[in-house]
C-alpha cells in the first residue's frame, strides 16, 4: 500500500464519518419522535411506529439499502448513491434510536409528571423541563452504542457505490493482492473514529456530574 | 484482517450472499417498472450511464485512486467515438447486473460472463476476450496435481457469478473418475476468496484464466496455476434485454477496435497476451 492508497483511505474515513454523522443527527431526532408517538399511545401513528420499528430492526443494511436504490426509481422518485447512503443509515438507526428513547420514557418517573400537571404545566412543557433533561442523560450511554453500531454497520452502503473505509481497503487489496496492509489501516482508522465518540460521551457526562452531581 | 474475514464471512459475508440472491429477483420483479434508455433517449438527455467493477483486475480495478484496467481504456477510446457524455458509477458487482436490468445504468461496462441465464434479461456485446475458466490452488500444496485431485477439496468462488453456474462442467469432469466437488464456499468477490485460498480455509478457486494469470503473476510464491476446468467462455459489456440501437452502437466500437488491433493492443497491455480469434457471437451452453 502506498501514499495514494493510504489518502484514499482517509478519503473514505471521510465519507465514513460524514455519512454515519448525518445519520445520527437525522436518526436521534426522529428515533425521539417515533418514541414520543409510541409513549402518548396516538391511535393508528402508534401502531404504524411500531411496524415501521420492528421492520426496520429485521431489515439488514445491506437489503436496505438496496431496496432503496432500486425500488425508489421504479416509484417515480429518482435516487443517488449518497442520498440513498444517508435514508438507509438514518432510518435504521432511527429505529434502533426510538427503542432507547422509548425504553427512557417508560422508566421515567410517573410522579414528577403528575407534579408538573399539577403545577400546571402543559404536556410540552414538561417535556421540555422535566422530562427530556433526564431522560437524554439517561439514554446517553445506549445512545453513544448505536453510533458506534451504525459506523461499524455503514460498510453496507458500499453496495450502492459509495466509497467508504471499507470498500477503500477492499480496492486496495484487489490491486495488490495485499489485503493485510490496508485492512490494518482501516481497523487503525476505525477505532480512531470510535474513540472520539466514545470520548465525547465520557466528557459529557463527566460535565454533568460535576455540574449537577450526577450523570 | 482474519477478525475481520471472520465477521465478514459470518455476519456480513451471509448477509451479501441474501442481498445476491435478493437483488436479481428484485430486478425481475420490477424490470417491467423502469426501463433503460435508448439510444434516443441517451441522445435526447446528453449522457449515457456505464457501470464497472472496482475489484476485478485485470479487467477493472482502482490505481491510485483512478479506475485502471482493459475496461478503463476501452472506456476511454468509447468516449471519443461518441457524440454524447458517458458517466461512469464505480460499482461492486453485488449490484450491477441488477442495476443494468432494472434500467439504472444504460451499460454494464464490465468484464460479465455471457451465460445461458443472463441472456435471457441482458444482451451481450461481442467478446472482449477468452475466459475460459480454471482453478488456482496454494503453490505448493501437492495433494492436488490434476483435474482428478480435485475431488472432494473446498472450493471458493463469487457469488452470483456465472462461473458459479457452470459447475456442472467440472462434476461432469471429476464424475469420469469417480469424483465429485467438495464444500462450495461462496464469496462476493474473489479478493476474498483469495485470501481464504492463501489462508487454507479452501483448497481452489475457480475463475477466469486471465484473471488467475494477474494472481499468480503478483503473488508467485503464493499461488499456482491449475488447468481448464470448463469449455469457452467469453466475458461482454451488456445491456437490458431489447436495447438493440446502443447495443448495435456498442458492437460497431468494438468491431472497429479489433479490426484496427487496439483491443489486442489492450489485451496484451493487460493480459501479456491478445485473443485473435474470438467470436462475434456467442451462444452459451450454459
């Protein structure tokens, strides 16, 4: 492996990182909505959540993301690799999200609810108050995992032609022969990527602890 | 890397061969729905749409991050003949013949083996070379000398790949003998099976001879070179099933190109050696 295949590498980590990243600040969000839907029970949206999260959870990365590039064009609406990319990692991770998030508002506290009705406050406002300041610190952690997942999961979208870390590593070893070499990089690249997610959680919650005492 | 392969060939690697099996059947399903452009409508929009592969040297691969290989410069003099644009979309093979016969690319600009099945939803242009198929084992393993010692060894080879279907040829072979093929361990594309040859994780891999040539002409100490393990076979570009004007446009480029010899230019460029002899049509057996 030489000069050019190492910046190839780096250009997937690239692509890697913007594709996964963009996924995550689509797939939180709405993994949120999804959960919210479920968790005040709304007829009908509810059930449709709850078949979009257990088809997209069965769904594997790589059958998603060929489906959404080669069924979308035959409904009309023309689709390119990059854009396909991004709707396969952010719908499946919203899925996974919207459990987490799910998980946090099943568990939360039914009292401190009925103490915000009581004070008065209307339902979104004590989302915003009461509510969602807990439980995102909570579902943190499970948050944090899925990211790392949905990197480690986003060689899939090679099929569709993007270039990632992987499929870069996967050139190189066809050119040469040597797979060894740059899939060591990749692993290197990838684990570096990993971390500073990893970190990011770690520092955010020593933040909190110090700023409210508890994480 | 064997943490890898590990995960590939467990997880990710079952998950390829669904999305092999998946994709074709796919296609089928919708190639009603959309449909490739012809020759007019290539026209008309300005641009045609080619599809190659990334991992199949010497046919096409990536060097130093541009597309190289006998396809890449076929490509390139294809460009100058034409009066329209030619976009190119770098592809792993999983997708790509689907991708022709659904109408997403105009071209599979690659080195696809003309089968029986293929051609009842693509057609083929004339051949760019002779691949007849063999098998290349580990230099050095002694246990397999000939064509009978095959008998019972794990074998790898690409899924979804017209190789794979034309294994009945070698059971014809090794059943004279009293043989009979081993394990098939299937991959989604040979680097792969490659590395799992070298790995002792199979004992053979079948594939074109110009392709096993390139392998153990980088790797001499690593592996060796069988014998034909099947009858002619010739690798075309293709398009979808009825697009005759630009597949009648892409047989005149490539008759041009082996009457003025370029394509044996490029053949022993790539190769080390020219076909001269392949045949302008082809109908596969199998």
């Amino acid at each position: 492996m030489n000069a050019a295949g190492f910046a190839s590498l780096l250009q997937g980590a690239a692509l890697t990182v913007m594709l996964s990243l963009i996924g995550i600040v689509a797939g939180v969000p709405l993994g949120l909505a999804l959960a919210l839907v479920r968790w005040a029970r709304i007829p009908l949206l509810s059930q449709v959540v709850a078949v979009y999260v257990s088809v997209l959870r069965a769904t594997p990365l790589v059958t998603l993301a060929l489906l959404i590039f080669f069924a979308l064009p035959n409904i009309g609406i023309p689709v390119d690799p990059i854009p396909a990319a991004i709707l396969t990692l952010s719908l499946n991770t919203a899925a996974f999200n919207c459990e987490i998030w799910r998980a946090a508002l099943t568990d939360f506290a039914k009292p401190q609810i009925e103490a915000a009705k009581a004070a008065g406050m209307t339902p979104g406002l004590a989302f915003r108050r009461i509510v969602f300041p807990q439980i995102w610190r909570t579902s943190l952690p499970a948050l944090v995992n899925e990211m790392t997942l949905l990197i480690k999961g986003s060689p899939a979208i090679a099929v569709l032609g993007a270039v990632d870390i992987t499929r870069a590593a996967v050139r190189i070893g066809s050119e040469t022969y040597e797979p060894l070499p740059p899939f060591i990089a990749a692993t290197i690249i990838y684990f570096a990527i990993i971390l500073v997610f990893v970190r990011a959680q770690r520092t955010i919650e020593s933040y909190m602890t110090r700023r409210f005492g508890f994480a | 890397m064997s943490l890898f392969l590990l995960s590939r060939r467990q997880g990710l690697h079952t998950l390829a061969v669904l999305a092999v099996g998946f994709a074709p059947a796919f296609a089928i399903a919708l190639a009603g729905a959309a449909s490739a452009a012809t020759l007019d409508e290539i026209k008309k929009r300005g641009y045609m749409i080619v599809a190659t592969e990334d991992d199949y040297k010497p046919f096409e691969f990536i060097q130093d991050g541009k597309p190289a290989g006998l396809d890449a410069d076929l490509l390139a003099a294809l460009r100058k003949k034409v009066s329209f644009e030619i976009k190119q979309e770098i592809i792993p093979w999983t997708g790509l013949l689907a991708g022709v016969s659904t109408g997403k690319y105009d071209v599979a600009l690659t080195a696809a083996l003309i089968t029986k099945e293929r051609v009842q939803s693509l057609d083929f242009t004339m051949p760019i070379a002779d691949a007849t198929h063999y098998y290349v084992k580990r230099k050095g393993d002694d246990s397999i000398k000939e064509i009978k010692d095959l008998n019972g060894k794990v074998l790898g080879i690409q899924a979804g790949s017209g190789l794979l279907q034309r294994l009945p040829e070698l059971e014809t072979i090794l059943a004279k003998t009293g043989g009979k093929i081993g394990k098939v361990v299937e991959y989604t594309s040979y680097p792969e099976a490659y590395q799992d040859l070298a790995l002792s994780r199979t004992d053979f891999v079948i594939n074109t001879v110009i392709n096993l040539q390139s392998l153990v002409n980088e790797k001499p100490n690593v592996f060796a070179l069988g014998q034909a393990v099947s009858g002619p076979s010739y690798p075309a570009w293709a398009v979808k099933k009825g697009n005759g004007e630009l597949l009648a446009l892409l047989n005149d480029f490539m008759a041009d190109e082996r009457k003025t010899g370029a394509l044996a230019e490029l053949q022993k460029k790539w190769f080390g050696k020219s076909f001269d002899n392949l045949p302008v049509n082809f109908t596969p057996e199998f």
